[in-house]
C-alpha cells in the first residue's frame, strides 16, 4: 500500500510550495535471509515554517524515513523508490551535496552525537568552518553566539570543555547549536527530548519552539510520545512497519482520529482515561516488514480487525477533503464527516 499524494492547499491556507516533499519513498535493507522494507511508500509534505509530526513505535520506520531525507541510509539499506524533493530538486536522483547545509538533523542521544575526544567548542568550529567558511576568531565569536542563543551559560568557557563535562540537557543544546550552524532551512528532530527529565525536555521544547520563530525553520518532529506532538506539531503522520496510517492537522487528529491505532496511541497518553483506569497497552508488536503489504499490518493488534483486515491492505483514502485527513483502514470512511475514531 502506498499512500496517494496529499492534496495540494486542503486544510492549508499557505500558497508557496513545499520545501520538502516526499513522494512514495521506500527504503529497504537487504538481509542474507529476507529484505526488510523498513519505509514502505510514504509520502508527505513539509512546509516552510511548520512543524510536522511522525509519530509511531519503535520499530514503525520513524528514524529510517529521517536518515532517507538526510541521505544517511548506509550499507545493507537502500532507497528502492520514490522521490525526496528539496526546494524542488529531487535528492534521490541529484544527491544531498548541495543540500548538506540546508537540513539539520539532532539526534535523539546528546552523547552519542558528539565525540568525547574532541572539546564540543572543536566540534561546533568544524561544523562552522564545514558549512559557512568561518575559521578562527570569527569562528569563535560565531560559536559563542550560538551557544548563547541556545541557553548555555559561560559560553567562551564551556567552549572548551569535553562532552562528559556536560549534562544532558546542556549537551542536547550544544548538539542543537551544531545543528544551527549550518543556517538550515529544514531541522528533523530525531526524538530530541527522549533521554531528557521532564523539566529539561520543556526546557528544549521552548528552546526549539522560540529558534523556530526567530530562524523561521521549518520541523519535521519524529517521536513516539503523543503528547509531545500535541503541543509541537501542526500537522501529525501516524507511521506504522513503515506505512503512513493516517494523517491529519493535529487538532483534527486528536479530535477524530480515525484508524485504531492513532486511538490506541492517544489512549496510552496518561490523563486520558479515568483515574482508577490502569493505561491502555497495545499488545503485540510492531511486525518486521519483510514483502510488500498484502493485507493491513496493524490487522493482528487491532481489536476491530475483521476478515478483509487480514486479506486485503488497505486503501489509503480521504476522510475529509476541507482538513486533508487521511487514513488507511477499511473503516475510515464510515463517518466521512468525521466521527470519534474508525
């Protein structure tokens, strides 16, 4: 199953044309036993200035579709298909060089994206010097600025110092700063606040939100956490084994989601449900996909699946055209007006 090309301008009033778009992408990796279609013909579309959402479990394809944008999928992987446009040039065919410096990306561990041998100050000047031409003193100044519109204190000192003298809030910043040195215009957010206590992921959360209106950068927000996406996100993509499932504005989709597993996720968000209620669990798991679909993958986890769950993948089709809601269920177009779930 493939998922069909979001409508152009439902449910968005903005003209310009997308600075990302994604059409049928399929990234697959070749095992000795079987070939693993870890993205499965995705498609969407990113905005200038937006915030868009890929939520899902892991295992759904959330970080294979970051690293295919990115042009990072390595040795067995590959992308089979599809196209990633950047500012109207295709990556797949024209490759990621002129386009390095464009799109970020911050990873979801601060410490495993920095080197320990090198102070992080070292490792934010290459970035500069990589990417804007800027060498020694100017390339200090430009660190300080950066780290200072981050949040770290002390900025010429902390300059100097190694990863390990870091916390992890702190260290997240400094990876975000690096990520900024490049002046992008499109930063993927690899599950930033995961490894993070809940004060310092609000704390990153303000940060990115704030560097967004200043810089006017465009997000793609891949997280497992429903909440996170609620408040950053303006539109969502559910991914699941390596299918889009559904798609909506934020508030549509938290409002009238309309594949069983969206209200699955939604129901694992804690608040939801009454308070002498243990929190919903989804059993199973998330299924290695390792063929084409040929019948919907969420089929054995879903309480609602019926015999034509488990013969036929489904459709991916349109709930509402006036807020580009889709959704690939057999169900979905039971309410096309929008009901409470599929």
């Amino acid at each position: 199953m493939s998922q069909p090309a979001p409508p152009e301008g439902a449910g968005d009033t903005r003209r310009e044309e997308p600075l990302l778009s994604v059409r049928d992408l399929r990234t697959v990796f070749y095992t000795e036993r079987e070939t693993i279609h870890a993205v499965d013909g995705i498609s969407f579309d990113i905005h200038p200035g937006e915030t868009v959402g890929l939520v899902g479990e892991s295992g759904s394809g959330k970080s294979v579709t970051a690293r295919s944008v990115l042009g990072l999928v390595d040795q067995p992987g590959a992308i089979e298909n599809g196209e990633i446009r950047f500012k109207g040039d295709n990556l797949v065919d024209d490759g990621w060089d002129d386009h390095r410096g464009d799109i970020s990306i911050i990873f979801q561990d601060p410490t495993n994206a920095l080197n320990p041998v090198y102070t992080v100050g070292n490792q934010l000047r290459e970035a500069l010097s990589i990417h804007q031409g800027l060498t020694g003193t100017a390339a200090t100044e430009r660190a300080i600025e950066l780290f200072e519109a981050v949040g770290i204190p002390d900025a010429p000192r902390r300059l100097g110092e190694y990863p390990h003298q870091f916390s992890g809030g702190m260290a997240q910043r400094a990876v975000i700063a690096i990520a900024l040195a490049c002046d992008p215009d499109l930063l993927v957010c690899d599950e930033p606040t995961t490894a993070l206590d809940v004060t310092m992921q609000a704390q990153i959360l303000d940060l990115l939100a704030e560097l967004q209106r200043e810089e006017d950068l465009a997000l793609l927000w891949i997280t497992h956490d429903m909440g996170v996406i609620e408040e950053t996100a303006d539109r969502v993509n559910v991914i699941y084994a390596g299918e889009i499932v559904e798609h909506a504005p934020t508030e549509r989709l938290f409002a009238a989601p309309e594949h069983p597993y969206t209200e699955a996720l939604l129901q694992s968000i804690p608040g939801r449900t009454a308070p002498d209620q243990r929190l919903p669990t989804i059993e199973g798991e998330v299924p290695t996909p390792d063929g084409p679909a040929t019948a919907c993958r969420f089929a054995p986890r879903c309480p609602m699946a019926v015999e034509a769950c488990r013969t036929d993948a489904p459709d991916t089709i349109s709930v509402d055209d006036t807020v580009n809601h889709t959704a690939a269920c057999v169900f979905a177009d039971d309410d096309p007006d929008g009901g409470d779930q599929a």
